[in-house]
C-alpha cells in the first residue's frame, strides 16, 4: 500500500502548481490569543514553515517562496526586530542540515546587506551547502520587497546602457525580467496569503502578474497540510487566462 505522501506525488500534477508564494501573515495575532509575547508567534510561525516545506516537496512543487521579512519591517519595535534575526540565525542553523538531507535548494532573495556579518555568514554557508540540490527550491525573502526588486533590475540594466553595453531601445521585458529575482525558476503560479488580509504587501510585484491569488483566515502558525491542500485543490479548479479570453471568447 502506498503511503499518504506517495499517493498525493501519483497525483501531483492534479493541481499544477509548480511555483508557490505564501505571505505568512498572522503571527502576532496568535501570540496575542494566546496571550503571549509577539516573538512566541514568530517561533510558532518557524514550525508551520517546517510543515509547508515537506508538504511543498512531498507533493511535486518545483519552487516554494516565502515572505519571512520585508523591507518595511525594519519599522517594527527594535525587540521584534532583534528577536526576528535571532530567530533566523537559529532556523538556518538547526534547519539547513535537514534540507542538505532531504535534497532541498535553499535561497536567500532580497537585500541581505543590512543584515549584520554573523548572518550573512550563515546565509552564505546555507546557500553554498544547499546549492548542488535538486530537489524543491525553497526561497526565503527577506528584507525583500517587490519595488526594490524592480529597481535593483533597473539599475543593472542602467549600468550596462553606461558602459555602452546596451542601448536603451533594447530593453525590453525579457531583458529587465532576467534581472529580476528568481528568473531562473518557473513563475509563481499561486500566491497564497494566511492571516484574513486581502492585499499583496510588495511582495513579488512582477513574478506574480498572472499567479492566482488565494486568501485564508487561518493564521500562519496553525496553517497545517490541510490548509495548503486546500489552497492547491482551489488553485487546481480555476481557469488560467494569461489575460486571453475563455474557450469559445467568453
């Protein structure tokens, strides 16, 4: 008999996402349930990551990109802040040894210079250790945001028109979309967003121009394997236009 994880790879391309985007929203709300401290939430949100990634690779997703912190969270009290980077240090060091095992890329997309020297070692010893893997490509944004994505595109773009490169009348999407996060993988195909709000927040503006977007009220620290089978079978029942038209021009 096969088991649960096998039957669900059997039928994987049922759902067809190759290319999955969580904001993980709602950490703070849970702690504040509990009535505990906010970075009691954050920790709870560190289990759910680890549940969304052996979901993600035990059911034929190519790609799983999560939105860990934005530029603008910098704004947040400096004690969340710290406990923040705390807490990622810890992650990739208790976490990446089991990704290396289990065949699982690991990336790091945003603007890392801001984070301190001891992280920025981590991340490059995560991402250099993880790097030959072949299996799910797991992408952690952090100190991410989609306009400053596009900006640092533009700017490379801008550096070769100044060092005669590149003519500016040869920009083009593909040209600015090679300079953009990410453009080595599949598109985003869903975007799934837990905590009840209804917004994208500057998260991958330009990767996910077509991707379905789906919204849960769950909160990211009790988003568990039902909650994401939910959001690939939603995903799987809804008609993908690519801003073409329905069959038969409906």
């Amino acid at each position: 008999m096969l088991s649960a994880n096998q039957q669900i790879s059997e039928t994987q391309s049922e759902h067809g996402a190759r290319h999955v985007a969580i904001i993980m929203d709602g950490n703070g709300r849970w702690a504040k349930r509990q009535g505990k401290m906010r970075v009691s939430g954050h920790k709870a949100g560190a289990k759910s990551v680890r549940r969304a990634v052996s979901f993600a690779a035990n059911n034929g997703i190519d790609a799983l990109t999560l939105y860990a912190f934005s530029s603008e969270n910098w704004n947040r009290p400096a004690q969340e802040v710290s406990a923040l980077m705390e807490l990622f240090v810890w992650a990739l060091d208790s976490e990446v040894k089991s990704l290396h095992r289990h065949n699982v890329r690991l990336r790091i997309i945003g603007d890392t210079s801001r984070f301190n020297a001891r992280l920025q070692e981590r991340i490059n010893k995560a991402e250099a250790l993880t790097s030959t893997n072949t299996g799910l490509t797991l992408n952690i944004a952090a100190n991410y945001g989609g306009r400053w994505d596009i900006i640092q595109g533009v700017r490379h773009l801008a550096e070769q028109v100044q060092e005669g490169l590149l003519r500016p009348e040869q920009i083009d999407e593909e040209l600015l979309s090679k300079q953009i996060c990410m453009n080595e993988l599949a598109p985003v195909d869903l975007v799934i967003r837990t905590g009840g709000e209804h917004r994208i927040s500057n998260f991958l503006i330009w990767q996910i121009a077509y991707a379905e977007l789906y919204f849960t009220d769950v909160l990211w620290p009790d988003f568990d394997e039902q909650d994401f089978e939910g959001a690939l079978n939603a995903f799987a029942n809804r008609e993908r236009r690519f801003g073409g038209t329905a069959p038969g021009g409906e």
